[in-house]
C-alpha cells in the first residue's frame, strides 16, 4: 500500500468517513508503519487544542495583550517527558495481542475524544461514534508499538499548545488589523472556564 | 386572447422602481453599518449578552464601555458559574468593527436592509450581508436605529445554520458624548497596531498634542503637516521591511486580499500573514521544520462555532490556518499560497 493511500484512509478515519473494512485496513498498517502510528496519534490529538482554560481570568489590564505574556510564561512542554501510562509487554502470548491491541487503540481514540469537548471537534465527526468505531479490538497488534507512543505525548502537547497559541494571535492580531465583530467577546468566552 | 395592454406600458415604470427601490434599500443598509462604526464610540453604555455557539453551552456576558477624559475604555464580565474576574478588553471595539463598505465588498456580499425587529425591548433594524459565494457566512445585524449600536448578531452557514450569534439581553446607555468630540482608545490597553492606526488617522486631523475629547482642536501648521507626513512615511518603510514575506498568494478567493504579513511579531521562527474581505479575516501560519518529508496531502481540520482551523504541510513548511469562515475557504487559500523561490 502506497504512503498515498494510507494518508487517505487516516483522513477519512477522522473525518468519520471510514467504513468498517477501511477502519480495519487501517488498524493492520498501523501494525507494521509506525510513522503511521505516530500520524495517527497526532492528528487525533490536535482536536483538543480548544479545550476551556482552567484558570480564572485575572488579567485586569489589557486581556488580550497579555495572552502573550501569559503563553510566554508556560512551560516548554517539549522538554517535559510526559509519564508512560501504557504497559509494556515483551512477550505476548496469543490471548494477550487482541486485548493489548484493544488497549492502544482506545488510548489513542480515548485521548481524541476525552479532549474534545463541546468547544473544539474534528469537522464533521460525532465524538461518540468516533469512538465506538475506533475501540474495537486489533488484531496482531504489536505491543512494541506501544513503547513508541512515549515520544507522541511530548508532541501532541506541543501541538495542542501551538494551535492554541495561533487562535489567540488570530484573536487578537486579526481582530486589530482587520475589522471583525465581537473578538475581544469570542476571546473571553473561549478563556472562561464554564 | 391578446394581454390587457394597458399594463404593457406600466411595466418598465414598475421593474424600474423595483430596481431603484432595491438598490436605495442597498444604500440604506450600508449607511447603517456605516453609522453603527462611527456612533458606538460616542457612547457609554452596559449591557448583558449571551453567546452561543453551534453545539456548545450559551454564555452570557457583562459588559460596559465609558469614556473618561476622551479615553475608551471596555470591561467585559463573564457571569456563568466558574466564571472568573472581570477582564478589561485590549481593544473597545469588541463589540463591533465593520469596515466602511467598498466596492470590493460589494462584488462578495450584497446588503440588504431587513424589517424592524426587537431585541433587549429595543427595536432595531435588521441588516443582512449575503455572500455571493460559497467561501463566507451570511452575517445578519439587528443594529439600534437611534443608538447605532450592534444588539444582535449572527453568522449563518450554507446549511443555513446558525454557526455562532451574540445578543443583548438588557442594554442601558448612559451618556452620548457630542459627534464633533475626539475619542481615543485606552493607550495603556490597545494593541501595538490598533493604537497606531487611530494615533496616525487623529494626527492627521488635529495637533498632535490636543488628542483629548471636549478641547478645541489646535491649529495644524505647515511644519506640524510636514512633520506629520515625514513620520508617517517613515513608519510606512519600516513597516513593509517587517512586513516582508517569502510567500506569496495565487490566487486568494475573490474579495479577499493580504493586509498584514507581520501580525504584531513573529514567534520563534514562525510567521503570520492576515487576508481579509472587509467582513471576515483569515490568520495563515507558517512554520518550518517538522514536516520535512511528510506527507503533504494529510489535512487536519477542527471547529469551534464559526472559527475554522486547517493544518497542512506544504514545501516542508506547516501551515496552519485560522478563521471566522468556512472550511472550503481556508483549503481555497491554502491551494493559493505559494513560496517565492530565488532564481
């Protein structure tokens, strides 16, 4: 199978366009290409950048100005090694494959759909059926695999804090150059916790 | 049977007051907008609103604009549960900037001045802006006649959806501060772009040290004219050094057109181009590094209400786009932008 047509079927995946034989096609590359694997996990995870703020917002002077100075001040996830939560397994006896195959999968499709909240999802796709369609069990999943999940975490921080970093400066720079309704609005409300 | 020919003759004198009648109405509704630009900075007012976004929460707002000693100012108060502090905006247009309708906006929207509707228990006249496209939402305005000011607001998809809207549900207005007053935004709060915009559009009008409300304008001498003129060219010319970009647009949806390459800074390496059609407004990022490589066919999209965001590689580069419009619109501009090569 060409790179070409593996890149097709991840795009239908999350634009909830695959079907049944096509999502499990995709399960099996995803066994051998571990490129695909590391694809797969950071496009899901870029659904969740919009996610609501947890801080109050206690900026009392120049709100939008200071969302620079606020994201400046985060930690570089980059460098923060996030903790491995999936068990490694070295021997997998043939009972174990399925179920660890079942256990990868639902990370990568319990990560993509915990973090989408109402405020930001995948254009077209229903969340629930998302993840109904993307929990089932792999067949012959190789659990090596799993250890080379660790290193996605660092990036799909990174990723999530980029894209949101980009929404703010849209915010706020588009909404000065530009004309535009209600940016300081859309602004509060994507900050405010609710 | 031969027509009633009587009517015959009735007919040109009907389709032309038809056309006339339309286009006055065009010009009613874009003087309104016009207006609602012009009349919001004059006031001092406060107000509850509610937005909502497609398939997401209501929330409702606080917020209140005052003007002291010439000087805007905004606060806006999230009032839902875990709401937190009162936050006092960057900018005092968040409630409505429209740009003076152009031509060019003309060949992408027609406007249309709508019946009498109601809202917050003051009527207001519905305006429309219709795409004549399929690459931007239909914004419908119900603006205040007599205060000018934007009380409803909504922006509707091709599926004739309701993507995002915003509307007052109680609005008071304190005081009208006389049209002839000059009106600054807050200098400790506005961003670098907008305070320049309105600091360089009040020099050419009045002196340069007379900018606040209620005092006479000074007399503007040739030297201060000059002087004026000599800073503004200068800021011009440095202004497109920074602005100077690599990339380049071929071609950009009709109606729209590149108006920043800089947005305020440029962030590790990144940069950040704006293109607008005077209604709606696209940030395009780019950044090289990661996605050498890659598969450039691979394309992310997200919404959030009427925010749209695209993410592409493209010549190694990761381009992510950002904007109130749809999401064919920003594969459009995507497909548009190109990278000058040296020869």
């Amino acid at each position: 199978m060409t790179n070409t047509t593996k890149t097709e079927m991840l795009s239908a995946f999350l634009d909830n366009e695959s079907s049944e034989f096509e999502l499990r096609r995709l399960l099996d590359e995803i066994q051998k290409d571990e490129e695909l694997l590391h694809k797969t996990a950071q496009y899901s995870l870029i659904g969740e950048v919009m996610r609501n703020d947890q801080s109050k917002v206690t900026v009392k002077n120049d709100f939008l100005a200071g969302i620079h100075t606020r994201l400046e001040d985060e930690p570089v996830y980059g460098e923060v090694q996030v903790k491995d939560t999936i068990p490694k397994v070295k021997t997998s006896p043939a009972w174990l494959r399925p179920a660890a195959g079942f256990a990868l999968a639902a990370s990568i499709a319990a990560v993509a759909v915990v973090n989408l909240d109402s405020s930001m999802k995948p254009s077209g796709s229903d969340a629930a059926q998302l993840a109904q369609r993307v929990v089932q069990p792999a067949q012959n999943m190789i659990v090596a695999k799993v250890a080379a999940s660790q290193p996605l975490f660092k990036a799909n921080a990174a990723i999530r804090s980029r894209v949101q970093r980009y929404v703010n400066s849209h915010l706020k720079y588009a909404s000065s150059t530009t004309t535009s309704i209600m940016p300081t609005i859309r602004a509060v409300s994507y900050a405010t916790k609710y | 049977m031969l027509p009633n020919t009587k009517f015959i003759g009735v007919l040109p004198i009907v389709l032309a007051a038809s056309f006339y009648t339309t286009s006055a109405y065009a010009e009613d509704a874009i003087s309104l907008l016009n207006h609602m630009n012009e009349a919001i900075h004059k006031l001092e007012y406060s107000g509850k609103l509610v937005f909502i976004k497609k398939d997401s929460e209501p929330k409702t707002l606080e917020i209140e604009h005052s003007i002291d000693a010439g000087v805007e100012k905004e606060m806006i108060r999230p009032l839902d549960a875990n709401s937190g502090e009162p936050v006092e905006a960057s900018s005092p247009f968040s409630l409505n900037t429209v740009a003076r309708v152009t031509p060019e906006m003309q060949e992408v929207y027609s406007f249309d001045l709508g019946s009498m509707s109601k809202v917050a228990g003051r009527p207001c006249r519905i305006i429309i802006a219709r795409p004549k496209d399929r690459k931007r939402y239909l914004q419908k305005y119900c603006i205040d006649e007599e205060w000018g000011v934007l009380l409803q607001y909504s922006l509707i998809n091709q599926q004739r959806e309701t993507v995002e809207r915003f509307m007052f549900t109680d609005f008071t207005v304190y005081q009208k501060l006389p049209d002839s007053s000059n009106v600054q935004v807050a200098s400790a709060n506005a961003t670098a772009v907008g305070a320049e915009k309105i600091a360089v559009s009040a020099a050419k009008m009045v002196s340069p040290v007379a900018l606040t409300a209620t005092q006479a304008k000074a007399p503007v001498t040739a030297e201060v004219e000059d002087a004026i003129l000599v800073e503004t060219i200068e800021k011009k010319k440095q202004k497109e050094k920074d602005n100077y970009s690599e990339w380049f647009f071929d071609p950009l949806p009709a109606g729209f057109k590149m108006i920043s390459t800089a947005g305020g800074e440029k962030v590790k390496g990144e940069e950040h181009i704006i293109v607008t059609d005077g209604l709606g407004s696209v940030s395009i990022f780019i950044m090289k590094g990661e996605e050498e490589g890659k598969d450039e066919k691979a394309q992310s999209s997200m919404e959030s209400g009427a925010l749209n965001i695209l993410t592409q590689v493209k010549d190694g580069y990761t381009i992510t786009l950002v904007g109130e419009v749809p999401k064919v619109t920003l594969q459009d501009i995507f497909a548009g932008l190109k990278r000058a090569t040296i020869k």
